[in-house]
C-alpha cells in the first residue's frame, strides 16, 4: 500500500495550537462565538479546540455536535441507507458566530450539507469553516475553509485518512493511494 504521512502527533500538536491560536486572533473572548463540530469524525477535532480554547481563555466555549446525514444530496441515492450520528446543539446560534469543523474538506457537499442542518438552530451572523486537510482542486461546491491545517493537492484515485487517539489510538494523517488498497 502506497502511502505518506502528512502529519504525525507532534505536527499535528503544532497544527491544532496554531488553529486555535487563529481562532483567538479573530473571536476574542469567543462572547459571540461558538463552536460546531461535524460528525463523525469533526467533533473530535472540535472537541480538542475547545478544550486547547477553554485552557488559554479559562473559559467553556460552547460545543455542538451536527450530524449532517439527512440533508446530504446523495442520502435517497445509495443502496444501503445511512446510519445518521448524534446531532447535540445545546444552545441557539441565532446572531453568533459559528465556527463548523470537521476533518477534511473535499468536495464541499458535506459543508452544503451542514449549513442546511444547521438552520434548524437559529440564523448565525457568520459561518466559519476549520479543517484540518483542505483538499484542494476537488471542489463540487464553490466552498473554502477559513481555518486550514495544511492544504493537500490531491488526485481522485487518492484518498486522505485522519487516525485520530479517540477513534484509532494514534493521531496520524495520511495520504494513500487508493489504487494500492486491497
């Protein structure tokens, strides 16, 4: 199996402080701000941006959680239907900030998506978009993240895996390339 890693622990360490210290540079004391993680894979990103947030401001910043499954494009067209993940939103976003995340952006359409979702909790002022790989030159949707770990030029016979320690043990990014996988 080919593939390269794009992150190791300590780089993504370095990766997510830098995020949050953007994060900082533009919400302040994050009074309007609050933070929604997409699942699967997003909330626990978010939930360490929070944590990394709530460390240097010495204060809880609020955390969603937003499963996007019914409000994809493609949820009537696969075969087996999908199994929809917890969407926990404890709070309203009518005139505040969001701050959506989620592991990697590819074509857009789970962020087209996750703005529909998100309607149901009131109209924020401004939606802001944090991935940790932006993989460019993939886009279906004209989107672009606010807040990016690293930008990743990639193919469509290449795939971006995120191992994070909550789901796999070890917080790795790779690279692979699909063709090789068995």
């Amino acid at each position: 199996m080919q593939r390269r890693l794009l992150l190791n622990p300590e780089r993504l360490k370095i990766t997510i402080a830098r995020l949050c210290q953007q994060l900082i540079e533009n919400h302040g004391d994050f009074n309007d701000s609050v933070i929604l993680g997409m699942q699967p894979k997003g909330i626990f990103l978010a939930e360490r941006i929070a944590a990394s947030l709530k460390q240097q401001l010495n204060k809880d910043i609020p955390l969603g959680y937003l499963d996007t499954t019914f409000y994809r494009d493609d949820f009537r067209r696969r075969d087996a239907p999908l199994k929809p993940n917890e969407t926990k939103v404890p709070f309203i976003i009518e005139k505040k900030k969001v701050i959506l995340i989620d592991d990697v952006l590819y074509t857009g359409r789970s962020v087209r998506a996750a703005l529909d979702a998100m309607i149901a909790f009131g109209r924020p002022d401004k939606v802001e978009f944090l991935v940790l790989i932006d993989r460019m030159y993939s886009r279906d949707i004209p989107v672009e993240a606010s807040y990016i770990g690293q930008k990743v030029n990639t193919n469509d016979n290449e795939k971006v895996s995120v191992e994070l320690a909550e789901r796999q043990g070890a917080d790795e990014i790779w690279l692979i390339n699909k063709e090789s996988v068995s």
